[in-house]
C-alpha cells in the first residue's frame, strides 16, 4: 500500500509541533544545561588518555588503481574484493 502524499497542512501542523517538541525539550534541559556551563563545561583532561592519531606508513592504494601485489588486475578487482582472502593468482598470495 503506497503511502498518500503530505498536504500542505499536515505539513505545516507537523512542523509546528516539531517547534514545540524541541521549544520543551529545550526547556527540560535548561538546568543541566546551566549547571554544565558554571562548571566550567568542556574538560579536556578526559583527552590525555586517547592515543596518537595513526598515519599510514604508505599511501593508501586506491579502487581503480593498479594493485600493488603485481597481478596487472585493478585493485577492487584484486585484493581490494570484497571477497575474504585475494581473488589474484600473484606468487605473493600463493603459500
């Protein structure tokens, strides 16, 4: 059963009370929200404990490049798949 499309009413009435739902909401939080900011709000002493961002030793190989085991297949044809394990016959794949 498809759904009949929103008239311009129902849209409006939709909005509206979406407006009000989040005038409330805003109001609910109100004394959390002033209690975070006198508290002195973001503290980032909680940030010393995340590691390093990491960086690739090698420029990340591309889909539609060349794949870098040899095989002459684009990468996502490669050992880019999908697919568990790589698709290519290459010696560097083969135990």
């Amino acid at each position: 059963m498809a759904k009949e499309p929103l008239t311009k009413e129902k849209g409006e009435e939709l909005l509206q009370s979406m407006f009000a739902g989040a005038a409330r909401a805003y109001r609910y939080f109100e004394a959390d929200r002033k209690s975070f900011a006198e508290s002195g709000g973001y503290d980032a002493s909680f940030e010393e404990g995340y590691p390093e961002q990491y960086v690739r030793p090698e420029r990340k190989v591309g889909r539609n490049e060349p794949c870098p085991c040899g095989s002459g297949k684009k990468f996502k044809k490669c050992c880019g798949s999908a697919t568990i394990g790589p698709l290519c016959k290459s010696p560097q794949h083969i135990d």
